[in-house]
C-alpha cells in the first residue's frame, strides 16, 4: 500500500527524493497501516541523507511526531523533509549570491567580500 501521496505545495522535494522517501516508507510500513515506529527515525534520516546529532534527532521526533504518538506517518516525514530541504541551496541560489558579492560585476569576487 503506497502512501497517499501529499500535495507538494511549495515544491521543497525533488521528485528523485520524494521517491526514495516512497520506497523507503515501503520498506519500514510493513503492516499497509501509514504508520512507522519512531524508533525508526534515525534509519530513515540517515537513508535519505539526513545523519542527525542526538539533538537534532531529538527536534526532528518532535516535529515528526508532535502529539507524542510514537509513530511516523508519511504525511508527517513529509512535512519534516520539506522544512529540511527548504534550507538547502541551489546551483541558482548561490549563483545569485556569487553575482550579489561581484561588485565590479567583472566575474571576480576579491577575498575579504568572498570570507
């Protein structure tokens, strides 16, 4: 039983990582219930190239899981997966930035604006 798939509003989740998040789902929901143990986290971060410290671990459970249910709905990883990957930058976004720091606008960037 595939998870119902949420609607992507804002579009944080590329199709390639919201895959892997389908297939790995897949692979800890075995009983077709839509819900994974939260002892299951730290696995299924580190799959989807997520390697948490303890505190970090600990703050993703609980945006995860925030009713302190012990258990992972894909709606919910999905929800925190689109809060993790909205602060990852583009090729885009640190082009824009390069050419924010390129004063001369001469394609160089002088070390002291570059640090």
């Amino acid at each position: 039983m595939e998870p119902a798939e949420p609607v992507k509003a804002n579009g944080n989740i590329p199709e390639e990582i919201y895959d892997d998040m389908v297939n790995l789902w897949k692979v800890f929901e075995m009983e077709h219930t839509d819900k994974v143990p939260i002892s299951e986290l730290r696995v299924i971060m580190r799959a989807l190239d997520f390697d948490l410290n303890d505190e970090q671990l600990e703050h993703t459970r609980k945006q995860i899981d925030p009713k302190n249910t012990n258990i992972i709905t894909f709606e919910n990883l999905f929800i925190v997966m689109e809060d993790k990957l909205k602060d990852v930058d583009t090729y885009e976004d640190m082009i824009i930035e390069f050419k924010k720091l390129d004063k001369d606008k001469d394609g160089k960037i002088p070390a002291p604006e570059f640090k």
